[in-house]
C-alpha cells in the first residue's frame, strides 16, 4: 500500500460525487437496476448500493442485504467499464448518397461528458489495462475507444467480499487495486470509513477539493486485513502455468464435446466479460432515405454467423465456438497481446444461464491432456 | 444499391396474402403508420385486401405471406401464389412455423372437429398446420408472433434496394445484453427461452423483467435440451417445461422435438409414480 | 497502465476513401474486374497479394484482393467474383459511381524473396485473382527467375480467367502454364481433374523453389502437402486465406485463426505457421 494514504468519511464519499460532477464528469457508479448492481450514472451518493451485498454462482445472481451497511460490498458489477468506454452499438459514419455517388457527412456521432468511474474494481483496471492494448496499442487503433478513454477518472475500491464465482488471484491479481487508478478507496465499518490511495496528480487535486486526513497506523492494519481477509476467502481458482501450451494441444480433446453439449451459444458469457471485443459492423438504411449510417456493434465467436465466408460458417458446431472462445481468451491471446485475455472477474460463469464454469473446463482439459503438455500431475 | 429498374416509374408491385392466422402481422404492416407513405412511395400495393378494394393482377414483385396451410384449398392457392410472385416473403409464426394452430400436429383433428362444430362433415381441414415453406420455396422468412415492424421495413428496404436483409439469426440474449438488460434468469431466477430464440424484438419481454416466450422461434443454433435441463433443474416441472415448447413456434423443428423429449419425461415419471 | 491514456491523433482505419469506378471488365459468366479512380485523394500504394475492404453504399462492405499490377501506374483493378449482395452491387455499379475503399491490409506474396530460384504458382478458380499481382511483377523481371510455372484448376473451361494473359505469359515470357478443369465439355483439348494431380510433373527444383498458392481451403491444404512431399520446405510456400473480416486492422476479432489474425498477420501466410492449424476441424 502506498505511502501517505488518506481517510474520508461518509460526507466526503458524498462530496467526492459533487466534486467529479462539478468538474464535468458524468459519474458512474454501482447502483442497483432490475435486480443487480451495474455501474450507471449516478447524481449522488444516496444512489449507490448501501448495504447491498450479493451472492454470485454459476449460473445464479442475487441481492442480499449484508447488516453492515456497507456501500461497496459486492463483487463484479454486471456492467462496468466496458460498455461505458466501448459501448455496444455505436456510430462509425454516416453518408449521404446523391445518384451512384456517396460523401461521408459524419464521423464523430455524439460528443461524449467525460466519465469519472466510482467504486471499479481490480478486475476492472485489469480488464481496461487489456482493452488498452487491444484496442489503442496498435498498429491501427480504435480512435473511438482512444477518444472516450483519454480523460477518464478512476475511483477503485478494494473488493472486500469476492463472489463465489470470483479467482482473480489466480489470474495475477487480487482485491486490492494496484495501479491505473487516480484514487483508491478501501472501506472500513465499525467506524464507517474510506481509507484513500492517491494514484495520481489529478486524483491529489480531486481529494484536495473533497478534503481529508492522513489515515492512522490502524486503518492501513485495517486495509490489510482486509486485502488478506479477502484474498482467503477466494476459493475458485485457475491454474495458469503452461495454459497456452495446454490449450493449443488440446484442440481435438473430447472436453470440448461435453462442454458444447451444454453451452447454448447464446454469447452472455462474451457480452459480460470485460474483456471480450468482437465486435461486427452493420449497415443501416431506411426505407426511401438517401442516408445510410455504418454502425460497429457487439459481437460474438459463439455465433455460427461469426466465422462466416462465401459457402458457409467456419464454427458450426457449438463446441467449435467454446473451443475457440477459451482458447483465444486464455491461449493466443498470450500470443496477441502477451497477456491473459481473463482477470478472473468470474462474470461468465455467475452469467451463464446454464453455469459452465471455464476454471473447471480448464481443470477437466488439464486431466484429460498428458503430462507432455500441461496435463494433471 | 445501383439497380434503378426498381426505383423508376415501375415501383415493386407488392402483395399481401393471408391464409390460417389472426391478422396480426399485415396490421404491422399498417401499424408502419409514419413509415407507411414511404413504402407506400417505394412499392405499389397492389393487393392488400386489409388496407385497400383495390386489385391490381399479377404477376406480383413481392408477395408478403401471412398464416400457416391448414386445408386442401390453401396448398393450391400458395402454389399459384408463388407461381406469380416473384419474391416471396413469409410474415409471422404462422406462416413460417405453423404457428399457435399446430399444435393440432399434437393431436387428433377429427376430435377437436366433432367436439367443437355441430356438422363437422361440411369442414374440409388437414391434420397438421405446415409453415408456407412446407409447400413452396420462400425466398425470406420473418419471425415473431406478431412480427417487429422494423424488421419488416428492412426487409422492404432490402429488397428495393437489391440488398440482402438484415435479420440476425442468434439468439434474443445478445440483444438483450447490449440492450444493457440485466439477465431474468440469472438475476431473478425467471424462466426465459432467450438463450434458444431468434432475435429480432429487442428482447422486448426480458426488458420488462418478464423471461421471453419464444415467439420468434428456434436462433440458428438453440441447444434446448441444454436450456430444459437447467430449468427444471431450478425448479420447473417437465411438463411444464414441454408446454413452454408448445406455444407459438410448437412445430419449429427444434422446439418440436424438446417439447416431445420433455413429453416422454413426463411420461416416464408417471410410470415411476404409477408402479 | 496509467489511470489516464494519452494517444497522438491517429488516423480512423473505418473511415473509407471514395474511388470513382472507370471500366467494368467481364471476365467470366460470373467474374468481373472493375477499376478504381480515387475521388479525394492519391491512389493507393499497395504490394501484391494485399486485399482492400471496398464498399457498396448502403448495401455492405467486402474483403477483395487486389488483381492489378502494382509495379504500373493505372487504376486499382479487383477482380470481383459475383456471390452475394455487396459483391453484386459491385460488379452491376456504373462507371462513374463511386465507392468506398479501405486499405490496402494484410501481408503481401513478397515474390522477389524468390529471386535466383523457380516459382511456382497454384490458383484455384478465383484464387488466380489475388496471384495476378505477383505474376505480373515476376514477368516483369522475368531474367531474376529460374523456371516459373503457373499451375490453374478451373471449375469448366468457361470459368478460366485472364485467358489472354494466360497465353501471353506462356509465349511472351516463359511462364508453363498448365490449365484443368473440373468438367471439361467435348471442345475442352486440355486436361481435366484436380489441380493438385499437376504438382508432381511441374518439373521445379524443390530446393530452389518458392510456391505461391491460392484457391479453396481444401485445395491449398493439398496443394501445400504435396509440395512439402516433393522436397519444398514448408515456409517456402505460402497460402493466402480466407476468412470473415468486418474491420481489416485487428480490431474486429472475425478473422482468427488461433494466435493469427488473418487480416493482419495474413492473408498472406506461410505453410509451416499454418500446417497445423488448418489440420483441425472447425479451428
């Protein structure tokens, strides 16, 4: 944990909010909409989730009320960052046509407030951190993304009680947000508190407005308590050493059978995953307009039209798409973006209506491989 | 984009046919109200006997199907339908499943018959209710139980503009999520056919934190047993889960036969329960 | 990673350049060539082998291979096979009306890697097209190339492309071009079965040797086998694949192959990276 770490109380939780807002940003934070907390904007702190808590299992999500009155007690938000900084139908250009000819008229589509995120955590900095390099370190680089994330702010919170679904320790992190963040926040009950992380210049600047003190040698014991607490209590768990090389031989092994036979290629799992950024474009017109707009929308490799060319799809068959779904996203993605494509948010396995859990497909493919290439010892 | 023989002075002369079905669909077709004087400026309807007297002959540019063949007279009006159409548009459940009527396909006809006209022997009807596409080839079908007008329209665009329509084949949950909707299922424990349904309403229902019913039918791919298994895993019974097959799409190939596993389901366990 | 991302302006790849269509040229029953004139801009600048996103207002957009000769000023030539909606929009636009294009993506065949040794070109029906780029540069410095052979499967003699260019390459410039087809009709003289029986009598040094081949999956699967059988090394020949593509530069995931995006890494990609994924089904 940081040096000169700070403390604020409920009030100033609440005037954290007034201070983003005022300095223009819409402010997304947890709150609860149709039975569940995703990130939305929020106009005050008494929208947030106050003593809400969750239980999230393959397959299964629900409210609880925690007793404690704590307001970042849950784990992964369904919705986070992702559909914020890459949202799921958005404008590429629109055109006009004249005759046989054409002129692009817009490229810009609406101009976006700046976002200030509230109570994000690890897995989502982790997750953001992997769409910068997919989708602004590169040779050609999504300038939508770039333009929506430049000027972000970051407020992380450490989760103190990860879901059942959750591993993000296996996957190189853990509760407590380490790094991309402008201000990180660790709630303490009994007294209600927050202690403060400053990341930034900006995040210095924007707790100097809100107004603190300096956290006492108790509440940094607190914190680590709590990030220990925390850390234990994760049971899910993923084993990571060798996987590209475990999944690139296991392309013909007969898990992937048994796991499409209960996948219903229906792509929550890739809806909710922070990472996942297929994406396909689409051409809209109206009947008898001479205007046409090309829109970039969400996408899917579970979707048999995903891998489509002239004669048919390339992935009939649902065990093709998982195949190529886990593969990419724990193998050549390591490959692509020297990195894990998963932070262990355990969102598709709490979405999955039918509650495949990739931790225990990857276990069943480690059994089933020889010891050569990664397999059970 | 560039073929101008449709757009000129001979607009698309478009007609509207209506076989076993309650109407619903052509009245999306009114329903277009602000969009209507511009398919009205893009086609000439031509026959359209829910909107207009007037008939003009064939041979037609594009024909819209309404309803499902459920008599002997129906089999040979599609068949001149299609002989003088030369685009030939499916609308509905119905017309491209069978639709709430097949599920007579589960039954015996001649008994529903005699139970419910008092001179059943002046009825000529057929034992099963069969898709347009049983019958004739159809060029594009559209789903839903009414249809979504706004696919209707892009279909209409589609065809005038010698385009092809763009209708997803994957399943209502990819809507739904980009919709931002929070899962019913999941979230709420609410049964929900989205997982195995085509898209095409929006995921209208789940948006209103009801589960969807199925009423644009079986997505490209839908694993229903998978689906069945959890619901009644959490709870469901198996013949409840049969009678949610047996709705609008109950003769769609791939619900049809999830309803009949769930039905031998039921079967068995009465049995068990009898012995 | 830092809370706040700072990015010089880039240019957006999904904006399209308008290019203005001069002449159509009907190839076959169902191929077309048409040729591009930039509306705003310069001409592209492309190597052969390269594809480009072109766009049909309003109807779609579609990955094609550039067929011109990239060693030549003149239009930008596609060779456009009619199939679906976008490409029918493509091929039946008037000269004059204009379109969108998008690139040049993708690797190129980098044919001089060949120089001092013999080439072989396999193409397989439409697959001729993306090729023409890299045959024209060979013929043109004909005198850095050993033995250069062109072996072509063709569906029937009436789907045989560039026959004019085919006979000039043979007789002009020492190109062996030997043509099949898969059903050849009474006044078919030439010879008929697969493309990949032609191998093993095209008469190339195998150790000198650089193949270049396109077509059909399944094909160029053979095809490779039976090179790599005769004695060429794997990354001595080279396939270019096709796969979905929706952007062109790596962002919309449809063209993966494994670790590969096709669009980026390809199409253009040598036998030995892809020998063993093209083995297994549906990957």
């Amino acid at each position: 944990m940081a040096d000169g770490a700070r403390i604020i109380g409920r009030e100033q939780l609440a005037r954290l909010v007034e201070v983003l807002a005022a300095r223009g940003y819409a402010v997304m934070a947890p709150t609860v909409r149709g039975g569940a907390v995703v990130l939305d904007e929020v106009h005050g702190v008494d929208e947030l989730p106050w003593d809400v808590g969750d239980v999230q299992e393959p397959g299964s999500y629900r409210l609880t009320e925690r007793g404690d009155g704590a307001v970042f007690g849950q784990a992964a938000a369904v919705k986070a960052i992702k559909p914020v900084l890459f949202p799921p139908d958005e404008l590429i250009w629109r055109g006009h046509r004249s005759g046989t000819q054409f002129s692009v008229t817009d490229r810009e589509g609406q101009p976006q407030r700046p976002v200030a995120f509230l109570g994000v955590r690890s897995c989502d900095l982790r997750a953001l951190a992997q769409h910068d390099r997919v989708l602004a370190d590169r040779a050609f680089p999504d300038t939508r993304y770039l333009r929506r994330r430049e000027g972000v702010f970051l407020a992380a919170v450490t989760c103190a009680d990860p879901a059942d679904a959750c591993f993000c320790t296996s996957m190189g992190g853990g509760p407590h947000p380490e790094e991309g963040y402008d201000l990180a926040l660790t709630e303490l009950v009994d007294p209600h508190r927050f202690v403060v992380e400053i990341g930034t210049e900006l995040g210095a600047q924007v707790l100097a407005e809100v107004g603190s003190e300096a956290a006492a040698p108790e509440d940094l014991a607190a914190v680590r308590d709590q990030i220990a607490s925390a850390t234990e209590r994760m049971t899910r768990s993923m084993d990571t050493d060798g996987l590209r090389d475990l999944l690139y031989a296991s392309a013909e092994s007969p898990v992937w059978d048994e796991v499409g036979n209960r996948c219903l290629t229906c792509m929550n799992c890739t809806m909710v995953c922070p990472t996942c950024f297929c994406t396909t474009v689409e051409d809209v017109s109206s009947l008898g307009s001479a205007d046409a707009e090309r829109r970039r929308v969400w996408d899917s490799c579970f979707s048999e039209e995903f891998a489509h060319i002239h004669g048919g799809s390339l992935r009939t068959e649902a065990k093709s798409r998982y195949r190529q779904w886990l593969t990419h996203k724990l193998g050549a993605w390591q490959d692509q973006f020297d990195a894990l494509g998963c932070v262990g948010c355990g969102r598709c396995i709490t979405w999955c209506p039918v509650g495949i859990d990739l931790t225990a497909e990857v276990a069943k493919l480690r059994a089933a491989a020889p010891l050569s290439v990664g397999g059970a010892r | 984009m560039f073929d101008e023989s449709l757009k000129s002075s001979a607009l698309p002369k478009l007609a509207v046919w209506k076989f076993a079905s309650c109407d619903g669909c052509q009245l999306s077709l009114l329903n277009c109200e602000e969009e209507l004087l511009t398919v009205a400026g893009a086609v000439s309807i031509a026959y359209f006997p829910e909107a207009t007297r007037g008939v003009v002959e064939g041979p037609y540019d594009v024909s819209l199907v309404e309803g499902s063949v459920t008599s002997p007279e129906e089999i040979e009006r599609i068949g001149q339908i299609r002989e003088m159409s030369k685009t030939l548009v499916t609308l509905g459940a119905c017309a491209t499943s069978g639709g709430i009527q097949a599920l007579r396909n589960f039954a015996d006809v001649a008994e529903f018959r005699s139970i419910v006209y008092a001179h059943p022997e002046y009825l000529s009807t057929l034992a099963r209710s069969t898709p347009i596409s049983a019958h004739v080839s159809v060029d594009f079908e559209l789903r839903g139980c009414p249809i979504d007008k706004g696919q209707l329209l892009e279909v209409l665009a589609a065809l005038v503009e010698s385009r092809r329509p763009r209708i997803p084949t994957y399943s209502v949950c990819a809507e739904c999520k980009r919709r931002g909707n929070v899962c019913v299922m999941v979230a709420n424990g609410t049964p929900c056919l989205g997982p195995v349904t085509q898209a095409g309403c929006g995921a209208l229902c789940p948006t209103y934190e009801r589960g969807c019913y199925g009423c644009f039918g079986p997505q490209n791919t839908p694993n229903t047993a998978a689906l069945s298994d959890q619901l009644v895993a959490a709870g469901m019974p198996p013949e409840v889960a049969m009678r949610v097959y047996r709705t609008f799409n109950a003769a769609a190939e791939p619900f049809r036969r999830e309803s009949e596993r769930q039905e031998r389901a039921v079967a068995v366990a009465g049995k068990g329960a009898g012995r | 990673m830092t809370a706040t991302l700072e990015r010089p302006a880039q240019p957006d790849a999904m904006a399209p350049a308008r290019y203005r269509i001069g002449r159509t040229r009907q190839d076959t029953r169902d191929t077309f060539t048409i040729e591009l004139e930039p509306v705003d801009g310069p001409m592209l600048r492309y190597r052969a082998g390269q594809f480009t996103m072109l766009d049909a207002f309003g109807v779609g957009e579609v990955p094609i291979s550039i067929s011109g000769d990239p060693g030549r000023p003149g239009p930008l030539e596609h060779t456009i096979r009619d199939v679906g909606a976008v490409t029918h929009a493509l091929i039946t636009a008037p000269r004059g009306a204009v379109l969108g294009v998008r690139g040049p993506f993708g690797t190129s065949w980098d044919v001089a890697d060949g120089q001092g040794g013999d080439i072989v070109f396999v193409a397989g029906g439409i697959g001729l097209a993306p090729l023409r780029p890299a045959l024209l540069e060979v013929v043109r410095h004909r005198d850095r190339y050993g033995r250069v052979v062109l072996l072509y499967g063709a569906r029937t003699p009436e789907d045989i492309l560039f026959g004019d260019e085919l006979r000039s390459w043979a007789r002009d410039h020492g190109v062996v071009v030997e043509v099949t087809v898969d059903n050849g009709q009474h006044a078919w003289r030439g010879k008929v079965g697969l493309v990949t029986n032609l191998v093993p009598r095209a008469g190339f040094d195998p150790h000198a040797t650089l193949a270049l081949v396109c077509g059909p999956e399944v094909m160029m699967r053979a095809v490779a086998q039976s090179l790599v059988a005769r004695g060429v090394p794997g990354d001595r020949v080279r396939l270019s694949l096709e796969r979905s593509m929706k952007c062109g530069v790596g962002l919309c995931g449809h063209c993966q192959l494994r670790e590969l995006f096709v669009c980026v890494d390809g199409p253009v990609l040598s036998y030995d990276r892809l020998a063993s994924l093209l083995s297994v089904r549906e990957l």
